[in-house]
C-alpha cells in the first residue's frame, strides 16, 4: 500500500482566474510591440546614454539629476531612468524589447490587482470582473505606445506595496514603497491608500501606526526631488482650492465617461475649462450612495478614485491638460464599483439575469480590446500621434513636436505649415520660432529664414540653439544676403 501523501495541487479557480487577466491584458495590447520608439522615448534613451553603461556613475547619475539629465523643469524619477538604464543595456536600438517589458508590468498589475482585491474581502466575481476590465481598458494605451513608458513600472511597484502591506508583511512592503514613490511622484499617495485599505477592512487603530513609518521615506523623496528639479512649479494656493472646489468632480466624471467609452483618447488633451457653477458635479456625489451598493464599498471606491486622482492636480494645474493614462491607476475604484453594482444580477431566480454580469463584463472587455487595437493603428508612431492632436486645430505642444520631426525627416515645406500657427498661437517661445525659422531656411525661404533669425537674435542672445542656427545661416550668405551655398 502507497502510504505517499498526494501532490499539493493549486484549486483550478487559482490558477485560471489570473491566466485570464493576463491573457485579456495580451490580447488587447500585443500590437504594442510592433511599434517603435516614439513620444519621450528618445530624450529618455539620450539621457541613459549621457553616462553610458551599468556603472556606478551612471546609476548615480540617474538618482541625483531629472530624468532627461538637462535643465529644466523636468520630472524626478530616478527609477524610471535606471530601468531605461538597464533595458538599453539589454535591448540597445531594437524597441520591441522595450514594449515586452511595458506589456508585462500592465499585465503583472492587472493580475496583481486581482489578488489585492481579494485580500481586500471582495468576492471572487467582483474581483476578476474589475482586474479584467483594468487589463484591457485602452486609457494605459499612451504608456504602452511609448517603449520607455514607466506609469505601469511605477504601479506595479505600487500595488505590490500594497499587498504586502495587507498580507502583515510590513518590512518587504516598506522595501517596494521606496521604488515605488522613485519611480512616479504620484505614488506620494501609498500612506494615504494604505489608510483607505486598511479603514475599509475595518483595522485602521491597528495598522496606523505602521503606516507612519513609511512618512520619513516621503519626506526623504520629497526633499530629493527638490534638491534636483529646477524651480518646480508653484500652484498658488487660491487656484488650488478654487480648482478643488469648483472643478475636481466634474474632472472626477471626465474621466469616468473616458474610462467607459473611451473612443477619443489623446495624449495630450486639454484640461477642461473652469465652470461658474463647477460645484454642482459635487452634489452628484452623495447619489452613488443611494444605488444598491453596500455604502461601505461605495466610500472605498470613491476613496480610492479620488486620491488616486488627487496627485494629478498639480499637473492639470501647471501643464493646461488631462492625459488620458492618468486616470489608469485610479479606474480600479470605478470598475469594482460598477462590479459590485451589477453583481446584484446574481442573486436573481432566472438565469438568463444572473448572465447579465458577466455578459457586461465580456462586452466592455471585447469593445475596449476592439478600442486599444485600433488606438495602435491609429496613433502607433510619432507622426500619426501629433497628427491626431491637431486634428481639430493648432495645439502648440504637438505641432512643435510634428514639425521638428518633419524638419529631421527632411520634409521641410510640410514642417513650414505645421509650425507656421505657432507664430501667432505662442509668440513668445523662441524655440517654436527657430524650429520656424529653421524650416523656411531649409524649404528654399532664405530671405525670410535670415530675416526672422535675425530677430531671433537680437532678441534671445543667450540662446545657443539660435546662435549656432544664425552661425550656420550667415556662413551660407554672401555679404548682400545672397546664398552662397545651399545648406546640407
């Protein structure tokens, strides 16, 4: 008689339920990997170049400077910069590796949402319906198109934290927090999610105070990145709470038609402009709670979406847009509400209605897969991407970005009609007017190149890029104006 005890074996439902989300996550997003490098891509390769190699130094570099390594107001995300570090170490000029990386971290915290759900107390079908929309909801799309995308590095760092920290694993969690927070400044918010979390489980007196340890790990990032950002936007205090009084929920219910019908994602979409009576979307609020949804996970959901949320006010304040890819992270919070709404359905006599959950979930699932597919096609390089922007007119971001890269691609005559309405959208930014000035030199234009240079000059004489543009321009003209040569 084999007195052997039987191999442990995983139940089949925690085994499946996670090979589904990353499936879906896949499915939605493979064509993200034939894509190339484009967006911030090349300033985030340049920099890990500029102290090349996985050396000391350049690990260093990359925690004591912003993330593009020049001046400017730029981001502070030392973890972002190493993990380019590392990728260009691996995969050089080929982007597909680059975009393999992105894909797995999306679906690693697709599945990983699953999980954290679940040590949350929600029940298993809440809990694989909501993972299953954040895996293929197309708003992350932005970060995937762009192969050094770090918003789905910076969440898994994020929701690891988390689930460590619920899991009463406090030293391995407080180790991922540190990533986490030098990865995204957004990630500032993990004290206040761990509160939330552990207020919704009903245990906030016991794990207070271990969430306060993770208070002088903020302070020490907050004060690195001040030591190293250059004169970091100040968002007054009167427009601050004039936005969160009048604007955030109605910013709140922007982004959750994004999230639901998202067929007109941009990377750079204006913020919306400010409403006399913004307020109102306020009142709106209290009406979540009188849908049959336990309150408490109502509070929670709407916890979580807010202050996931909250860190974004800042950029929309200082930047003038509202990325789509900013509301990823707090789509969680909508999507377990929307779950625990329709869950009801299951608890019906007929089966047909006990269907309606999960057939909701596989069409919004079907339909955003759908989405995200075509958002690649549609938006899958640099050209097709700006080109979206400024479908509608002149947005001075995105033409700039077009007509410098039409400038590089030697087309030249198109790059003088994509930035000839800066001269009057932005005329104040010299730099729009020597990519202009640039442009008609190289379309054949040379009087009217020499003529706008020549104001350039004299007006922004400490400016290198015009100085050596000028340099370059004069040692091509003859002492009358004439050309002498055409330029290379």
């Amino acid at each position: 008689m084999n007195s052997a005890l039987p191999a442990c074996r995983p139940a089949p439902e925690k085994v499946w339920r996670p090979v589904l989300i990353a499936a879906l996550c896949f499915a939605a997003f493979w064509p993200t990997l034939r894509t190339g490098f484009m967006m911030d891509d090349p300033f985030l390769l340049r920099a890990a170049q500029i102290e090349p190699g996985l050396t000391l130094r350049g690990a260093a570099s990359d925690f004591t400077e912003n993330i593009f390594k020049e001046t400017g107001r730029f981001y502070y995300r030392p973890v972002l910069g190493l993990m380019v570090r590392l990728e260009y170490a691996a995969w050089g000029d080929s982007p597909a590796g680059y975009h393999a990386v992105s894909l797995f971290f999306h679906a690693a915290n697709s599945v990983l949402l699953f999980y954290l759900l679940s040590a949350l107390g929600f029940l298993p079908p809440v809990a694989l319906a909501a993972s299953c929309l954040f895996a293929v909801n197309p708003v992350i799309i932005d970060d995937l198109l762009a192969a050094t995308g770090g918003e789905s590095m910076a969440n898994f760092f994020l929701l690891v934290s988390l689930l460590l920290y619920l899991k009463d694993k406090w030293g391995a969690a407080w180790l991922a927090a540190a990533p986490a927070l030098f990865a995204k400044e957004s990630n500032i918010m993990l004290p206040a999610l761990l509160l939330l979390c552990s207020a919704y489980l009903g245990r906030l007196k016991k794990d207070y105070a271990r969430v306060l340890w993770l208070l002088p790990l903020c302070v020490f990032f907050l004060a690195a990145r001040q030591l190293v950002i250059d004169n970091p936007p100040v968002i007054p205090v009167t427009v601050l709470l004039r936005f969160l009084i009048g604007d955030l929920f109605r910013v709140m219910f922007h982004y959750l038609g994004v999230l639901l019908v998202p067929l007109s994602l941009e990377t750079w979409p204006p913020a919306l402009p400010p409403l006399p009576y913004g307020w109102l979307y306020a009142a709106a609020v209290p009406l979540l709670f009188l849908l049959p949804v336990r309150r408490r996970v109502t509070a929670f959901c709407l916890g979580w979406f807010l202050l996931l949320l909250a860190p974004r006010v800042a950029a929309i304040l200082a930047s003038n847009v509202m990325m789509d890819k900013w509301v990823c992270m707090a789509s969680p919070g909508a999507f377990v509400f929307l779950a625990s709404l329709f869950a009801r359905f299951r608890e019906h006599s007929r089966p047909y209605v006990r269907a309606i959950p999960a057939a909701a979930a596989a069409a919004a699932c079907l339909f955003w897969a759908v989405v995200a597919h075509s958002e690649v096609r549609l938006r899958g390089s640099d050209e097709k991407n700006y080109r979206w922007t400024i479908r509608n007119g002149p947005r001075s971001f995105a033409n700039y970005r077009l007509g410098v890269f039409l400038l590089r691609s030697g087309r030249a005559a198109e790059a003088v009609e994509v930035l000839r309405p800066l001269q009057g959208l932005s005329p104040g930014e010299e730099d729009f007017r020597n990519a202009f000035a640039m442009a008609l030199w190289h379309s054949g234009k040379q009087a009217e190149a020499w003529g706008l240079m020549e104001d350039l000059l004299r007006r922004y004489p400490e400016n290198g890029a015009i100085r050596e543009n000028a340099a370059g321009m004069r040692a091509r003209l003859g002492p009358a104006g004439n050309v002498l040569k055409r330029p290379s």
